[in-house]
C-alpha cells in the first residue's frame, strides 16, 4: 500500500511538473512572424482610419460648414489619439503573447503596422477622390486655374488639368507617405514608453520563474 502511495505520488508530481512546463511555453518571434502580426493590425488601424475619413467625406455632403469643420476637427482628434491608444494596445499583446521580445522588435512592429494600415487608407482615399462629383472637379479645377493664372499667367493652365487628372495618384502617394511617417514616429515613442512601463522579459526571466515554482513543489 505504501509503494502504491510513492507511486501515485512520482505520477501526480510529473504531471505537475509538466503542467508547469506547457504553461510556461511561449512562442519565439520571428520576421516572418512579425510580418503577419504587423500585417493583421494594419488592418485593423487602416479600416478605423478610413472610416474616420469616410465619416469626414460624409459630414461635408451635407453642405454645412460648421457641420464639416466640427466634424473634422472631432474626428481627427479621434483619430489621433485612437492610433495612440490602440499602437500600446497592440504592442504590449505583441511583448505578452511573444518571449524575448525587445524594444527594437516592437518599433519594427510599429513601423510594418503603418505600412500596411496606410496602404488601406491611401487606397480609399485614392477611390473616395476619383468618384467625386463632377462638379465638384469643375469647381476645384476652376479655383486652381484662377489662383495660378493670377501668380503665375494663364499659361499654366493645362498644367492645373494634368494635375487634376492625375489627383487620385498624387493623393495616394501623399497619404501612403504621412502614415508610414507619422507611425515611424509614434513607433519610436511608443516602443521605449512600453519598455519603461515594464521591462521586456527575456527567455532568462521565465526559466528562473519556472525554476522557481518547480523547487516549490
């Protein structure tokens, strides 16, 4: 009866030890992994971004100009400060979901999150700008010419319709550029603000924590 005991015993504290194993096991990240992480929030800020702007694009439909400005200033804090919120959200799941991860993996992280959320966003504002009502195109095509024949001659008028025409490209590019700028930088200050709230724990932190629950068993 006592050996059966002792055994029962050995049997019980394996899968103890086990359990404390497997609960301890983390994933290790790597480029291609942080490649497919980056790339799945990308979605995410792209899709909260566009509809900011679709929201924005929405309140001046209404040809109202307090309604426009308020709602652009409203929605751009939003959006502001919503980037900001959900960029340490996001980079403190990649530092707990993930072992060893540093403060250069979460700026990386950060930077491949902008690419791809200002991929989305370029690409419907790119849209948003080719479907704008003809008059609307006519009117800003007018502006255009009267400010650039008054500066510069009526010779550059044909210039302002190649602009125009190629308007959709030029807001692409232009918009692609400030997300990947501004979240390049709000990577850089979030990444070392992450680091100072708590330090990033290696694979040595976790095997002594492991260690440690192990010897008291």
């Amino acid at each position: 009866m006592l050996v059966n005991t002792c055994k029962l015993a050995k049997v019980s504290s394996f899968f103890e030890n086990d359990a404390i194993n497997v609960t301890f096991v983390s994933m290790k990240l790597d480029g291609k992994t942080l490649w497919n992480e980056a790339a799945r929030v990308g979605f995410v800020f792209g899709g909260f971004s566009s509809l900011c702007l679709v929201l924005k694009m929405g309140a001046s439909l209404t040809g109202s100009a307090f309604l426009t400005q308020a709602a652009a200033v409203i929605l751009w804090a939003v959006e502001f400060f919503g980037c900001i919120l959900l960029m340490k959200k996001y980079m403190l799941d990649l530092r707990d979901k993930f072992d060893g991860v540093t403060v250069v993996d979460t700026y990386h992280f950060g930077r491949r999150i902008a690419l791809f959320s200002g991929l989305i966003l370029a690409a419907v504002d790119a849209i948003i700008t080719m479907k704008l009502p003809p008059e609307t195109v006519e009117s800003v095509v007018t502006e255009l010419n009267t400010a650039v024949s008054s500066k510069l001659g009526s010779g550059y008028e044909g210039e302002v319709g190649r602009f125009v025409d190629k308007l959709p490209l030029y807001t692409f590019i232009g918009q692609w550029l400030y997300c990947f700028l501004y979240g390049s930088l709000l990577s850089a200050i979030m990444s070392r603000y992450i680091f100072l709230q708590g330090p990033f724990q290696g694979d040595g932190g976790r095997d002594d924590q492991v260690d440690d629950q192990v010897d008291n068993q």
